[in-house]
C-alpha cells in the first residue's frame, strides 16, 4: 500500500494506519499515548483496537487545515 492510499476495509488496525502514513508503528502508538491521533473507535478485546477509515481522513483533513 503506498503513503495516503486507504485500504480496502473500512475498520483498519494500527499497522494499517502507520504503513498508509508512512510512519513507523511505534511512532503511531506515540501519537495515540499523547492524544496527538484518535482513540480507537472499536475494542475487539484485549490488544485488537481498530479505527473507522473515516476517522483516519478526518484526522489528517484536521492537520491540513
């Protein structure tokens, strides 16, 4: 997937995420410790935390502004 392609599934994990915005996934888990990018929107259980795309494309639309 290249930087800034979203994936074909609509909920997406945090490697998903960091490889579409071209970071690292330790760096993601940062942005997230420091309130910097969006709690997950979806608990599934225990580690397993996904993100509506659409939360993503709001973030960055925010960043951009």
């Amino acid at each position: 997937m290249q930087k800034g392609t979203p994936p074909p599934c609509r909920l997406v994990s945090k490697r998903t995420i960091a490889n579409a915005l071209g970071v690292g996934l330790r760096t993601l888990e940062r942005w997230i410790a420091a309130g910097d990018f969006p709690a997950a929107d979806y608990r599934l259980s225990g580690q397993a935390h996904r993100w509506d795309w659409a939360t993503v494309e709001a973030w960055l639309a925010e960043r951009a502004a």
